[in-house]
C-alpha cells in the first residue's frame, strides 16, 4: 500500500503558465497558417475562423498545461462532431433543396467523397482499375471540392503518421457518437460479450467482397449509420424508402441509444469496418500506448474508460492495448500510477513517456488542425449567419 501512495503521489502536476505557452507556440503558429489560409470574404465566416483558432490553440495549451490528453480532445472531436451535419446538411439543402441524391446526380460525380469507403475501393481499383464510389475524382467544387484524390490523400498520410488515432482526432462521425457516450454519468450497461469486437471486421470483409462482386460502395448504400445525418440516395422507390429506413435505424441504435446506455462509441466498436482498416495502420505507425508492468496494480480504471473497448485485463497483464486502440488517451489519463503510458516503437518502455505524449500530441493536433478546422468553421459560420 505504502508503494502505492507513493506511486500515486509521484503523478506529476500541472505545468506552469510560461512553460506551457512556449509547448503552445510552434502549435499556435501551425494554427493560424491553417486556419488563415481558408478567410474567406464573408465577414461572419472571418469571425468563424478566428473563433476556431483560437479554440483549437486553446485545448492544445490545456493539454500542455494539465498533461491530459482525453478531456481536451473530446472537447474539439465533440465540436467537430455537432457542427460536421450543421455545415454540411446546410450545404447540401442550399444546393439541392434536399439532403436526398438524386440518381443523375450521383451518375455526373456530383457526390461529395466520404472517407469511410476507402477500404472498400481498393480491390476494385487494383484489379480492374474501376472506383465504385459515384464521386469526382479531381477537385471540383462545392460539396465535393476536395475530390477523391485529395481526400486519399489526406487520408493516407494521416494515417501513417497518427493510425488509428485518424478515428479520435479527424472523423467527424465518431465525434457525434462521443459526443451521445459523455451525456450520461454514469454507463448503464457495463458489460459486453467481447465477441462482438470482431464485428467491424466480419463487416470489412463482407463489404469488400461484395463491393468487388456488385461494382459499388454496398456500405455506403445500404449500412452507413451516418447516412442519417449527411446525405443518401432520394426515396423515389421502395429500395430508396427501405435504405433510409436501415440508415436511421442504424443511427438511432448505434450512434445515440447505445452509446448512451454505455458510454462507449458502440458503432465504433462494433460496426465500422473503415475503424478495423484503419487498426491495420496501428501495425506502422510509430505511436503506442503500452502498460508499466512494473507500475500496474489491476484495477480495471483503464478498461471502464476506453471508449472502444479496447483495452482489458489481459491485454494489460500482457503489457499493451489492443490493435484496435485509437490513442484517445483516456485510460492514460485516468491510470493513477502512470502504468499506462505513451511510447515511441523502438525506445525503451517507460523512458520519459511524456516526451512521446509530446511527439504524438504535435502530429495529431497538427493534422486535427489542418483536417477539422474546415469543418468546424464551416459549421460555426452556418449558426452565426442566424445571429449576425
């Protein structure tokens, strides 16, 4: 016990003012770069950008300041979440009239690309050089002026820097979730049969294999809970009227109801099949979170507070978290004898991990920044229009 309180007690405290602030700068500057280069003429949309920075170097200071992780990213990946449909549904009313597709438009690559199909692309794009996925594949502009390309790419070197933290720090759609899990206090289901982690991969395989099979992005058609909430094929038949229907339902169950009920991303857990891909990036990336053996004293803190599932008693008797971790840093944080901890592959466990904390922090919030804050601008600019 006595080992215990001293283990507790070494925690160390928050940084001073000064110390913090010179963490902040190099961030600050990448902010405003990324933030300026967007000003647009409207003088509210200038007003959303700076507002955005500002909250953007903001959580990165108290991330530097208190050495927590959790608390201050879901701040920002709750925000991108709420305001990802505000700007978005806004967008595509204001063009179309109505958040459905319809068929000529999805036809003449009108569609703005999404990044949760990429796995599903890649077979039919390396055997028969075909993209199942009815979007510009260039810049154009308007709703999908990135283009698939740039998104791809956006995608692709997020990933090999961060891996699977693309899905704490830059899906939108997994701030909405997040956002639904922090609501309730307290988890009122509080087991799972753990089973049902394998989910997102039976349903990556399954789509692949039929994305490659029927020609198209089945996922997007037909499972995408998040379909509710951005944009899907307009109900001019049965089919049209039967997809909303799953759309909504999936939304419904997964994204609000059990994340409530948990206070656990559950779609994130037990369906995405773009979240299990993107584990596959957790094998290259550089970034970890192990377990101190040393330090670990089992008190199952860490695995309450994943919000994945994915970490538990075993992995964390075996000294690590599963593939599937999304270094959200939560069970870092809420560890109280630091048995939890950051690390860079290839150095020495436990050999000052707030120093990879730091190296992690700076390529995840630089690519948070250059990623989200379009979205939160846009989103921020949509509800003060109705004010200003």
């Amino acid at each position: 016990m006595a080992t215990d309180a001293v283990a507790v007690a070494s925690k160390p405290g928050v940084r001073s003012i000064g110390k913090s602030l010179l963490l902040t700068i190099p961030m600050l500057v990448w902010t405003f770069l990324m933030v300026g280069h967007q000003l647009p003429p409207e003088r509210v949309m200038r007003i959303a950008c700076l507002i955005t920075a500002i909250f953007m170097a903001s959580l990165f200071f108290l991330m530097m300041r208190t050495r927590k992780t959790y608390q201050w990213r879901r701040i920002y990946f709750v925000a991108l979440g709420v305001l990802f449909p505000i700007g978005f549904i806004h967008e595509v009313i204001a063009m179309r009239g109505t958040m459905g597709i319809p068929i000529e438009e999805m036809i003449a690559g009108r569609t703005p690309f999404c990044f949760l199909p990429i796995p599903m692309l890649i077979l039919p794009a390396a055997l028969y050089k075909t993209v199942v996925f009815p979007g510009s594949i260039l810049p154009g502009s308007g709703m999908a002026g990135g283009g698939m390309a740039a998104m791809v790419a956006i995608w692709l070197g997020m990933s090999l820097v961060i891996g699977k933290a693309w899905c704490s720090y830059a899906c939108f759609f997994g701030g909405i979730e997040e956002g639904v899990a922090s609501i309730s206090r307290k988890p009122i289901i509080k087991k799972f049969d753990t089973r049902w982690r394998y989910g997102p991969w039976a349903v990556l395989l399954a789509m692949v294999l039929l994305s490659l099979a029927l020609f198209d992005s089945v996922y997007c058609m037909w499972v995408c809970p998040f379909k509710a909430v951005s944009e899907y094929v307009a109900a001019r038949s049965i089919w049209g009227m039967i997809q909303n229907g799953v759309f909504i339902l999936l939304f419904a169950s997964l994204v609000i109801l059990l994340p409530f009920l948990t206070k656990k991303r559950t779609q994130c857990s037990f369906l995405c099949p773009f979240g299990a891909f993107q584990s596959l990036f957790n094998k290259i990336n550089v970034f970890d979170v192990k377990v101190d053996q040393s330090k670990c004293r089992p008190c199952n803190l860490c695995e309450k507070a994943c919000p994945t599932l994915s970490i538990n008693q075993r992995s964390a008797a075996e000294g690590k978290t599963l593939m599937s971790c999304m270094k959200c840093g939560a069970c870092v944080d809420v560890c109280p004898r630091d048995a939890a901890v950051w690390h860079i592959k290839g150095t020495q466990l436990g050999m000052k991990p707030e120093t990879a904390r730091l190296a992690f922090l700076y390529s995840a919030w630089a690519m948070a920044t250059m990623f989200g804050s379009g979205t939160i601008i846009q989103g921020l600019g949509t509800i003060l229009k109705v004010f200003l």
